[in-house]
C-alpha cells in the first residue's frame, strides 16, 4: 500500500514538474524525503527550490546530499551555481573544485564531470554570467530515470532513513516561501518612519544590525553569509520587561517593533534571470508567477502591492501555505505583527510540516515580546530542519532575550559549530556567558566575531559594554575608537562613550560626546537624559532642565525609555532644588528635610534593582569624581570631629561646666527661620515663604561637642554623596513615610535570574556558606510573607549542610525563603540585632534571585540606633582619654577599633536608599584621619568594605579582617590640620558643585 502511495506521488510529482508548479513538486518531494530520505529525491528538491531560485534552500538541500554521498558530482554543481548567484564567487569556485576532484577519483558521469570542468574553466576566467551558460544542462531525474540513464546514483540506505533521521539531519525548511531582501537602509527607513542612526547601523558600513545597550536588546537571525533571498536576518526591539540584559525594567507600555529582515550584500542579484521568465500562461502556472512576483514585491519593499497579489493567490485558493507565508511576511514588515502571525498560524494549519511558518511565526512573536510562544514555535521549527544554524542562531537570541542564557549559551554554541562563520551567533553567545560569569569564554567570543568581520560594529560595541561591565575603561574607550573610525556618524557609539565618562564621573567629556550623538539623532533619550545627568552634575541647571524637558516631551515606544522618562521627571525636581540652594551655605543643602517624603519614596522606587539602569553605578570604575568627593568629604569630617573632640576634652577636664555625659543630650538644633528659595516644585516641602524646621543634618562651628550625634557625622558624608553624584537617590530611610514603615530597603543581588551580577558575585560563596549556617543554627527560615518554616524533620537541616549552590537550598526549603544573619551587640551583652537577610526568590523556570536584603522597620532601626549612639559615645571616650593628640600608632589601637567596630554597625545597618558602602567608607578614614591617622593605600582587588561587615557575625572578626589590610597602611600624618577649612573655604553649594567639577577636563 505505502509502495502505491508511493508511485502515486511520483506520478503527481513528473505531473507537477512537467507544468513547472514547482511548489508544488517541492511539497510532494518534502513528503518522499520525510518519509524515506533518498539521495536522489532530496537533489530533486534542490533542483526544483533553484528553478524559485531560493537558493540557500537548493545550498542545504546539496549539503545534505552530499552527506550521504560525498561523490555526488550533480549536487557540487548546483551548490556552486546557488553560491554564484549569490554573489559568493570564490565559495562557488571552491565547491566545483572539490567536486572536480571527487570526479577525478570515483567513476562519474563523463557529461557531467565535462560540465564541472567548463564552469572551473569560466570561474576563473572571472567571467560574471558563468550561471546561465551552462543552465539548461540540468534536469530533473525521476527516481528510475536514474538508473536506466547511466547516472551512477544509487539509492543507498534508502529502506533505512525513516523520518527520524530526516527530522535530524534535513537542514531545508518544508515550505517553500522565503523572501529576498532589499536593500537594509532602505527597509529600516520604511519600518521605522524616520532615520534614526542611534538605533540603527549604516548598511553601507557593514549591513549588521542594531547594536544591544542595557536598555534594549536587538536580535538579528542570520549572518551575512546566508542566502538573502531566503532566509534573512531579523532586527526585533520589544519591551517587554524581559527584553534586556542583566539590567530591565519590570514595567509594561505600549511598545513599537522592529521586524527586519535584513539583505545579503552580493553583486549577483543584478544579473539573476529571473525564474518566471520561463512561466507559461496555464492558470496554476499564473498562480506561480503571482507569488514570485510577490516576493518580488515585498524585496522591492512594496509591501501593499505584494499583500494585494497575496490576496488575489489567496481568494482562488485559500489554503496555500506558501502565500499566507508570504502575505505574513509582508504584514510583519509593516509591523502588523497581529495579522502576520495570523497569517503564519493559518498556514500552519494548512502544511503543520511548513517549517519555515513556524520559524516566521516565533519571529513576530518574540517581536511582540511573547519569549515563552516564540521558543516554542522555535523550537518546533527545529523539528522540521534539526540542524538549521539559522533557527538556532534566532532562538538562542530570543533566549538570550528572555534571559534564559544557559539555553542560549547552548543554542548559539550550536548555531557556530554549524555555521562558523556567524559572526553575529558569536558576539550574543559572547553576552551570554558573560551574564553566566564565563567572562573569558565571553571574550573570546566577541573577538572572534571581529575576527571575522574587523567593521562588525555590533560586536565592537557588545565589546565595549563587556570591557566597561569588568571596570576596564582603557579597553573600552579602544574598541569605540574602533567603531568611531568606522562610521563616525555613528550615535550609539557617542553615547556608549559618554556613559563611559560618566561611569568615570568625568561628566564634561560625557556631554561633548553626547552632544555629538544628539546632533546625529536629536530624539534619542538615552543621550538626552544622560546629558541631561552630565549638566545636573557640574551645576549647568538650566541646560540640564532644557534636556529633562526635552526627554519628557518625546512619544517613547519602550518602557526602558519611560524609565528614563519617569526618571527626568524626578531628576528636574532635584535640579531645580539644587539650583535654589546655588548660593546658599552647603549645610542647608537638605534633600532629607527639604523634599517631600512621598517624592522621595518614589524617587527611589525608580532605581530598585529591577528598574535599575547602567547610569547608576558610579563607584565601579574608576571615578575622579567620586575621589575628588571622597577625599573633600573625610577633610571635613576630620575637621568637624576635632572641633567635637576638643570641646568634649575640655568638657572632660572641666565636669561642671556641663550637666550631662556626652551625647545624652538632645542632638539637634532648632534652624534659624528664614525665607525658602526654593524653586524646586511639587516635589518639595519648603514651598511656604516662612517655614521653621529640624534637622539632623546641620552641624557648624557653633555646635557643641554634644550637638555631634552620629547620625550628624554621617550626614556630612551623605550631603557629599547627594551633590557629587546627584542622579542617585541618596537619602535615609527614616526620612520615608509609608515605605519606612513597611520596611523599605536596601537589596543586593549576586545572581538575578540566570545573570550572575558582576560587581557582587564574587561573593556568593561566602554568602552561600553564611546562610547554611545560619540556618542550621536556627533550624527554621522564613517564607516570603514572613511565616516560620520548620527543618528540623526529614533531615533537611542535613541536606542544607551539604547543599551546592542557591538552587540546593531552595529545593531543600520548596519554597521563596529568607533567613536573617545576627550581629553581636556591643553596647547589650547578649543581644543579637538582626543583620542582612539571605533571600532566595524562584525567578523563572530555571533561574533565582539570590540577594541580600535590608529592612529599615522602625523597630531594627531603634535598635541600631542605640548600637551607633553607643559605638559613637566608645570612640569619642576612646580619644578623649589619655590618649588625646597622640601620634604614638600602638597606643592608637583602642581607637583604630573602636572605629571600625562603629563602621561594621553602619554596613549592617544600612539605613541609606542606596550609597551606605561609599558614605561608611568616607566617615571611616575621615575618623581615622581625626585621629591623626592616614590611610595612604588602596583597597585591596575585589574587597568591598561592607560586603566585609555583612558576611561577619561578631564586629571582633570584622575587625581582625580589615585591620589586616588597612593598619599597615595607616601612617601618623597631622598635616591634614594644616589644610584649609573645608566648609569656609567651599561655603555654597555651588562652590562644591564646582570644586567636584573642576578637573572634569
């Protein structure tokens, strides 16, 4: 019975064949091949995907054959035609010639190895036409033509290869319909409405795609070495909240797609025949000619005329898949995303074996941000063509995308050892492992990607954001002096460089560069927030709320870009503030008390680590700014310490002219009443004419000793912090409303997802030990809605002990958990304050947020509150005592302690919204500097100073951890009393902004 079907479809396929319906041959063909993959019918389909000329589909077909028959000299022929009239000459040339000698070596049919003969002879001639000349000298041979006309072709192994294998090893997709592409510059301008160079590359530079920054990832399918008239490259921007890297937004909006198939540049397309020109007027064959006239048209980027001969195709038969593929092309062109997979799911319902509708399909959906239904339809694709680079090369992106990166690490390692020539497959399995900590394997992707292609723009910039994300700033700035050389008209490169700056706090040259990239694309917000950023900074106010205005005035089309947009409304608010305080004494710079609680909580929302964007991490490389603030700020500390100390020595000396021990009176100061300049707006309390209020944060000359709480201290360090880097929200947490008392706070992850988050990963281990031992000493974890969960039975407390890695403990625990660890009170003999919590969150199906958490509730913060009046009241003791002015280093020691016993309170306080490890870093040495102590180092590579104190239990080992590094560093240095006053000599605010500012250039 299979044997009569079997006949049957040979007879339908000479029928077909003989009116030149080659779609239909080919569905035939797809049948026979699936169901007993011959040599011979699977060059059949070659033959008849080149009279469509889909050439790359007639390359895999060859490819396969030749698999099974490496001496089958018909298949180096048609390759090497396929590659010809693609432009791909010197490929075509080295296919006849490997041909050529399987011929010399293995019986051949004499026509044939005379024809591959004569095309080597005109190859290398160089003559431009080699394709035609010999054109009419193949045909298609049935499968018992073979044989009886001397072909040598036998069917081998042909009752062996069932469908599986063609499921594993046919690389031709099962619909026919792939369109070439026109030109990329010229689709893009079609797509996008506007020619906007910041989002897009020159095609004529390189023809690659989109380059991928932290606020919008942009996936292309294939390499430029692909058949362009077939399967073509796809740019898609999306945003949805799992469309970036390690850094996105968890917010929705409505969103505007790219869905570009982009062009293989090859010089062949102007002197193709084209395969209609042999048509005849029959009605099937007419039906033919409409649907390569409509590929036609979609190439030519007519897109409306090409949906209309779709139709016509469509109206006489509704069920033919090849043009609903077509139609769904066009539609996603226009972005009518909706109608073009409406248009490739009916075409999957008409041919479920069209693999190239599913492929289109997963396409559009992951253009619309649907990453779950496109992996599917992806994957599915790859039932139909197993071993398709090009699939491969798309899913791996989109998992890339959706931030599955160990599926995409796997799909595009894949993709390169099919198709080693994909450049682009390298450059996103670059960014792949590097989201998963395989930064060297990471590196050496992306070099291989420009080893390939030197003017790859796209992997020279993905190379510049590895190089910036690993704090290496000289080889960033070298590879865009790569892409600058290139294409200098280049917008994202100015702007990857003036985030560069910018990270560097060299905020002058940041505007420079961004200015140049907003004279190329006026409307990008990624520039004009960013310099916006830059002008706040260096206290150009007027510029910088012109930039604010303007990005608040753009229509956006991603929700990365209304994250930007709802943070320059917040950033104008803090500008226009700053600026009323332009000429007013630094110490009534007061964001704390001066804005609005409700603006701050929001404010600060806007960088929680889900929305948290690349601007916001200053301190991880080098940052003369940062510095510059850092080394004011501890001056001033040192300073205002030892007018503290001196007052609270000459207290000490003389007992009755004081009626309390320090620091038990009250520690703050009424203000003086005066008229508010503020300007700021909405987000500002200080609106009335007249308004009398209270603050921690003012401390001056006339203070008391005992006016110097430690929460004063700080403040000086934090008010630094604000002003230098003024895009951060900075603020303390008990100066929140609502948030304060549902426990708002810090959160840090070290793996979110599967992205193992580079500035904090290095510690996970010690995070991962510290955790299994808190939770062994405490048998019990708590839920995420703060439930107690009990270990203790099924030996699970076992199981947490010899636990791997975060997923171990989750597993063990079955649920969201977190655990708190303790800090030994010093100032409460056996009592334990609640440290960090350790918290494990299932992300996905396969990744987990493995961070660590501080609440401020009011209650912790009571508590810590008396632990760092206390610590605070020890040192001040400490100094004050006989030890007074020593320079003797030894007879510092109780003193060197008792500091670093108040910085580990403050690092497992946290009481900032963010910027608690710099401000206790700052308050540390200028403490140290008081005491007439001088750090002269640098911190040891890879230790983080609070990630110390965390990861301690006891402030003792705390202590004997740092004191390790830091106290040979230290020297006895009083030259510091010698410098001028920092608060006389910077009095406004605007002469800090300028001496922060003033070595930008």
């Amino acid at each position: 019975m299979a044997t009569s079907s079997a006949t049957s479809q040979r007879a339908e396929l000479a029928n077909h064949c003989s009116s030149k319906e080659w779609s239909k041959a080919i569905r035939i063909l797809d049948s026979l091949v699936s169901q007993n993959a011959s040599i011979q019918d699977i060059w059949n389909r070659a033959f008849c995907y080149s009279q469509l000329e889909l050439h790359k589909h007639v390359i895999k077909d060859c490819d396969r054959a030749l698999q099974l028959d490496s001496s089958l000299l018909q298949a180096y022929i048609l390759k090497g035609r396929a590659l010809s009239a693609l432009g791909r000459n010197t490929d075509a040339l080295l296919v006849w010639e490997h041909g050529y000698e399987q011929a010399q070596h293995h019986s051949s049919d004499l026509r044939q190895l005379l024809e591959i003969e004569e095309l080597l002879t005109t190859a290398k001639q160089g003559k431009e036409n080699m394709l035609h000349e010999a054109h009419g000298s193949i045909t298609l041979q049935s499968e018992s033509d073979s044989l009886s006309n001397g072909n040598v072709i036998e069917n081998k192994k042909q009752d062996n290869l069932g469908a599986e294998d063609e499921s594993c090893t046919n690389n031709g997709d099962k619909s026919v319909i792939l369109l070439k592409s026109a030109d990329k510059v010229d689709l893009e301008s079609e797509l996008n409405g506007e020619d906007r160079e910041s989002n897009r590359f020159d095609g004529q530079v390189n023809g690659s795609p989109d380059v991928i920054d932290k606020l919008s990832y942009n996936s292309e399918s294939c390499n430029d070495s692909s058949d362009a008239s077939e399967s073509c490259e796809k740019v898609f921007t999306n945003s949805s909240e799992s469309s970036k890297s390690a850094d996105v937004t968890g917010i929705r909006t409505k969103t505007s797609n790219k869905f570009v198939f982009t062009h293989e540049k090859h010089e062949a397309r102007k002197n193709k025949k084209s395969g209609v020109a042999r048509v005849s007027k029959t009605k099937s064959i007419s039906v033919d000619f409409r649907l390569s006239r409509g590929i036609a048209e979609v190439n030519e980027g007519n897109y409306g005329h090409a949906i209309s001969l779709f139709d016509q195709i469509l109206k006489e038969d509704p069920a033919y898949p090849e043009a609903l593929i077509g139609r769904g092309t066009a539609y996603a062109f226009k972005r009518e995303l909706d109608s073009a997979i409406a248009d490739f799911t009916k075409a999957i319902q008409f041919n479920p074996s069209a693999g190239e509708a599913w492929k289109r399909r997963g396409q559009a959906r992951a253009a619309l941000g649907e990453f779950v239904e496109a992996i599917e339809d992806l994957t599915k694709a790859l039932d139909f063509e197993s071993n398709s680079a090009d699939i491969l090369h798309e899913r791996g992106i989109v998992n890339f995308k959706f931030k599955e990166f160990n599926a995409a690490v796997e799909d595009l390692s894949a993709c390169v050892q099919l198709d080693s020539d994909n450049k682009s497959a390298y450059t996103y399995l670059g960014l792949a492992l590097s989201a998963i900590g395989e930064y060297k394997k990471a590196e050496e992707a992306h070099l291989k990607a420009l080893q390939l292609d030197r003017h790859f723009l796209e992997a020279w910039a993905h190379l510049t954001q590895f190089y910036q994300e690993l704090s290496n700033p000289a080889k960033a700035q070298e590879c865009l002096s790569q892409v600058i050389q290139i294409d200098g008209r280049f917008a994202r490169a100015y702007h990857l460089r003036g985030l560069l700056f910018h990270a560097m706090g060299e905020h002058r040259k940041a505007i420079k560069d961004l200015t140049m990239g907003l004279t190329i694309d006026g409307a990008n917000i990624e520039c004009l927030y960013l310099r916006a950023s830059c002008y706040h900074a260096v206290g150009q106010y007027k510029e910088a709320i012109k930039d604010y205005d303007a990005a608040l005035d753009l229509e956006l089309d991603s929700m990365d870009k209304f994250v930007l947009q709802c943070l320059a409304f917040y950033q104008k608010e803090i500008a226009l503030y700053t600026a009323s305080k332009f000429s007013s004494e630094f110490c009534w710079f007061d964001i704390d008390g001066d804005i609005d609680p409700l603006f701050k909580e929001y404010w600060c929302k806007r960088l929680h680590p889900k929305n948290k964007i690349q601007y916001d991490c200053p301190g991880f490389l080098p940052n003369r700014r940062q510095h510059r603030m850092a080394g004011f700020a501890a001056i001033e500390i040192a300073q205002k310490v030892s007018k503290a100390w001196r007052s609270l020595k000459a207290e000490l000396k003389c007992p009755n002219k004081g009626n309390s021990r320090y620091g038990k009176r009250a520690r703050r100061r009424e203000r003086l009443n005066m008229p508010s300049q503020n300007r700021g707006g909405a987000g500002c309390s200080t609106s009335t004419a007249m308004e009398t209020s209270t603050s921690h944060g003012i401390v001056d000359d006339r203070s008391s000793s005992r006016s110097m709480s430690w929460q004063d201290l700080y403040t000086l360090a934090v008010r630094w912090r604000q002003i230098s880097e003024p895009c951060d929200p900075v603020v303390w947490v008990n100066k929140l409303s609502e948030e304060f008392n549902s426990g708002f706070g810090s959160h840090t992850p070290m793996i979110l997802g599967q992205a193992k988050v580079v500035r904090y990963f290095p510690n996970y281990e010690r995070t991962l030990d510290i955790a299994k031992t808190v939770i062994k000493e405490r048998t019990y974890v708590y839920s995420k809605t703060d439930q107690i969960i009990h270990l203790l039975k099924d030996g699970k407390l076992e199981e947490v002990v010899h636990a791997k890695s975060c997923s171990d403990l989750y597993n063990i625990v079955g649920e969201d958990f977190w655990s708190a660890t303790w800090c030994n009170s010093t100032a409460f003999e056996g009592k334990q304050l609640e440290g960090t919590r350790i918290t494990i969150v299932k992300m996905g199906e396969h990744g987990f947020d493995f961070s660590i958490r501080t609440p401020c509730t009011p209650a912790r913060w009571e508590d810590y509150d008396a632990e760092m009046t206390m610590a605070w009241e020890t040192l001040c003791n400490a100094y004050c005592g006989e030890n007074y002015g020593s320079t003797d280093f030894d007879a510092l020691e109780n003193v060197r302690d008792a500091i670093l016993r108040m910085t580990y309170y403050w690092y497992n306080f946290m009481p900032l919204s963010r910027g608690s490890a710099v401000v206790g870093l700052v308050v540390m040495l200028g403490l140290l500097l008081a005491a007439n102590m001088e750090f002269t180092g640098s911190l040891p590579q890879g230790l983080q100073v609070d990630w110390e104190a965390i990861l301690n239990l006891d402030p003792d080992s705390f202590v004997d951890s740092v004191k390790s590094w830091l106290y040979p560093s230290l020297k006895v240095n009083t030259s510091w009393k010698d410098y001028p006053d920092v608060a006389s000599t910077f009095s406004t605010t605007g002469s800090v902004v300028a001496a922060l500012s003033s070595s930008d250039d």
